[in-house]
C-alpha cells in the first residue's frame, strides 16, 4: 500500500508515530480502543496509507534523552529542559551565569546544553536513510559571543572556539571530525558574523543524496570562551514524493570505546608541561598575563614558575612566592570556618542571624535569613558595592562597620527564593564567627584554617600594612583599553569574609 512512511520494524519510542495513533478518536469501550490501537500498530510496522508523511525522531517529549548517544568532556553537558531560565542541571552550572534560552519551541521538553565554561558536547545516533528525505529541526542558542568557528571541535585548543553545529557523519568517522570526507551534510553551523543570540529557528535540508546509506547525525557544541548554551527540537524526516517504500531506520548506535580521548588533544605530560609554560610566556609578552604557575601530581611539583612584574613601577619581577590578591576567594574560607563552628556545635545551618547578633537593625532581615542562606546565596541581602561603598571605602575597616552601613536594608527577596550574589551575606557570615568564636575573623581563620593546611602566606592585612612579596594588582585606565594603572583606589581597607584577601 502506498502513501505513507515505513518505519523498519524495530524497538522505537511511540512518540515517533504519535500521528499514527490520533486517528483512535471519540468514545469507545476499552476492548474496541484496544483493538484499534493494535491495528494501528501493526500498520505501522508492514506500511500503510494511514501513516505520516513525517518520521519524528527526537524523543525528547518523554523528558529524557533516549536512543542518543552522549560524548563530551568538561563543564556542563547535554540535558532535556522545560523551563528556558531555570539550569536544568544546577549542580553543574556557573550560579553567576543565569540560564537564559528560549522555552521548548514546541511540547514541553527540548534538548539544550547547559555550558559555563571550556567543554565540548557531543549527542549522535545512527539511522539509515532509504528513500529521499527532508531533514528538518528547530536550533537555537544564546551566548556571550562572539562566536568562532576554527576546523576543530576541541576546547582544549588555545584558539577561541565556540560553535555549534549539525552534521550528517560517516559512521566510521571520528566523533569529534570537522575533516571534509567525514562530515557527509553540515546541517547548521553558527560563524564568527552571527549574532550570539539566536532565537528558535526551523532549518530544512534536502538529503536525498545519502539515500541508501547508513549516516551518523552529530548536534556537537564546542566553548572555551564563556557561557554558551544551545538547543535542539523536534528533529523530524519529511517524505519527498510519494514511494510507500521510502522509510528511515533507526539503528542501534554505539557508544565510543573512550569519549574523552575523542574530543581531547592528547598530549604527553612533558608535552603538556612545555606548552603551558610557552603559553604563559607567549601570554605574558602580549601584557595579557603575571602570575604564577605551579603544577603537582601526586605529590611532586612539575612546575613552579612565574612570569610578568609584581610592580611595574619599581619593575620587581613576579616569583612562585609572589602573594596576589584573591578576591572572593576569602568565601572558600568563610564557608570552612562556618561550618566548622556548625560542626561545634556554636551554630546551626538553620539558625536565625538574630538568634547571634541580636542587635541587628533590620528585624526582618534578622528573624528570616539563616546561616544556610548565607552560604548558598539564598537569603536575599544584597551586596555592597556601589555608591555608599566608594563613598565610605576607606571607614570600612571591621565587619561591624558593614553592618552598621548596610544593615538597614531590607530584603531584595524573600530568603530561600532563588540564587543572587552576595558578597554582604558573607560579611554577615564573618560576624557571625566573629560572635560564636570569641575570635576576630582573622585570628580565627588563620589559626583553624591557614596553619592547619599550611598557608603560612596568606592572610587579609590591611593595605597600608608592609607585607613582603605582596604584588600590586592592576587594571586598564578606562573600559575601552588604555594603559595599565593601579587597582589601589578600588579595594576595601582591609580583606574580609567575602573577599579581598592574598
């Protein structure tokens, strides 16, 4: 019988002929559902006129990616998502980049990846075209731009690369292959010109020319720039002409025997070491980098070097004991000392602010935000960067003096509500140890973190202090380039819980 598509008879998910089963309408008995959707099937499995003219192959409609295959290495990864600004994988995402796509295009579900930071993410599976098809799919994507695309789907590279792209491979080719006589048809690729924002869009190829052959269909993202998330739905066949015999096989797809040593440049660890020390070298001569590098495995120091001036006005040379500051890395610290005081039994992760500083001027604020609030940056107190903090900068020497600033303020929003960057939640979390331990914050840290791992070089000493090896930090006169000045009139008096140590 002619006039529809054949599926080859095989496992599949139903959802691929759910346009098969709309025809069982109205009301019937349970026996006669039963026996029309039995019939319906088995139409689908010898070939009949009743079938759609359009095989949908994506069945990301059962929230969940089945009948792929995944391959990829570093940060985020491929997941089904219903919501466009919510993380479908939290645990595996950048909480300072919000998620931000378009909803599903069509259903509830889609296909996106989620990419805060260098990876690269393959999703394929195999099928067999036999007869002439249409491939058509909706893409979409959003990043921080701009967009690359050099012949390589490595994040490893010291290129730029961030691209997304769908291609028709052989299955014999390499996962990761960009080479010509490996990519059968690219679908869809992003270029260098494209905006970084690209709302739900269809694309249609004719692939009638690999009728007869057994391909691989690749959706591959690649980023080592920044933030870079795409999506993918409703990937279907469309029949051209009108040969009952024109069908499309999905095929068992296998699984890489080693995906990670696919999408990586592979180099020995001497080649490695080489490299990375030449590209701090070639970084430093450009004026893009000066610090220091030290490189360990198992206990022993590959590489301990340094490149660039810890003080271009005196023109002292940066060394592996140069101390630079560190920013918010100080919350690494804060969050270990909390918890150890949780873990004594002097706070609970549940606790109140108010229950320890009882005094604190906004009572709302004091009653509502816990200590597991301040952790997570969930408690809705805002930061403390702005006007108030120029204008005071240099009277901000103690974490009281922040409170006395800032505590005033209400809540940006209710606690526990969703995630918002707080450097002044963990100002709260310094006095809090300061109050429970009996300790300043920095005596505290020092003697129940830094000395019991060793840190004999770091600290939070103010800047008019004399600490040896400190390095001067640097920044450009202006957004738009310029030369290289002092960071000296943006940093607080002194480090502190949130930030601003070396």
């Amino acid at each position: 019988m002619g006039g529809g598509t054949r599926v080859s008879e095989m496992p599949v998910n139903p959802t691929q002929h759910l346009g098969a089963l709309r025809g069982v309408k109205g009301r019937r008995s349970a026996v006669a559902a039963a026996l029309a959707v039995l019939v319906a099937l088995s139409w689908l499995l010898v070939g009949c006129q009743a079938r759609p003219t359009t095989m949908v192959m994506d069945d990301f409609e059962s929230g969940a990616i089945t009948g792929w295959q995944a391959v990829g290495s570093g940060s985020g990864g491929w997941f089904v998502y219903a919501d466009g600004h919510k993380a479908p994988e939290p645990a595996q995402s950048d909480p300072n980049v919000p998620f931000d796509v378009p909803d599903p295009p069509q259903g509830k579900f889609a296909a996106v990846t989620d990419m805060n930071g260098p990876g690269t993410h393959i999703l394929y599976r195999d099928l067999r075209l036999e007869g002439r098809f249409t491939l058509q799919l909706t893409v979409f994507y959003t990043g921080t731009g701009p967009l690359s695309s050099p012949k390589t789907l490595a994040h490893d590279a010291p290129e730029a690369n961030q691209q997304f792209r769908i291609d028709l491979l052989s299955p014999s080719a390499p996962i990761d292959s960009v080479a010509k006589g490996d990519v059968l048809v690219n679908v869809f690729h992003t270029s260098p010109d494209d905006p970084a924002r690209r709302q739900p869009t269809e694309v249609r190829l004719d692939v009638s020319a690999l009728a007869g052959q057994t391909v691989r269909l690749r959706l591959a993202t690649t980023d080592n720039q920044g933030p870079l998330h795409v999506g993918v739905d409703n990937i279907r066949f469309q029949r051209i002409g009108r040969d009952a015999d024109d069908r499309v096989e999905l095929l068992a797809t296998p699984k890489p025997s080693s995906a990670v040593g696919l999408v990586l440049h592979r180099l020995t660890q001497a080649q490695a070491l080489a490299a990375l020390a030449d590209h701090a070298a070639e970084r430093a001569r450009a004026g893009e980098f000066a610090g220091a590098v030290l490189v360990a495995r198992h206990g022993k120091v590959l590489l301990k070097d340094a490149w660039g001036r810890a003080d271009r006005k005196s023109g002292k040379a940066n060394t592996p004991a140069t101390r630079f500051r560190i920013g918010s890395m100080n919350k690494m610290f804060t969050a270990v000392a909390t918890l150890q005081l949780v873990e004594a039994h002097k706070l609970a992760l549940d606790d109140p602010i108010g229950k320890h500083l009882p005094n604190y001027p906004n009572k709302e604020v004091a009653a509502k935000v816990t200590v597991r609030h301040l952790l997570t940056h969930t408690g809705g107190t805002g930061d403390i960067f702005g006007p108030e903090f120029e204008e005071h900068r240099l009277q901000l020497r103690e974490h009281r003096d922040y409170l006395k600033l800032y505590g005033s303020r209400g809540l940006t929003h209710q606690p526990g509500a969703h995630f918002e960057y707080s450097n002044y939640g963990f100002v709260l979390l310094g006095a809090l140890i300061e109050q429970v331990s009996g300790m300043s914050y920095d005596d505290y840290v020092r003697d129940h973190v830094f000395r019991r791992a060793g840190m004999r070089s770091t600290g939070s000493l103010p800047e008019s202090a004399e600490v040896p090896d400190r390095a001067v930090g640097y920044l450009r006169a202006s957004p738009s380039g310029g030369g290289w000045v002092p960071n000296t009139d943006t940093l607080p008096w002194r480090g502190t819980a949130a930030g601003g140590g070396y």
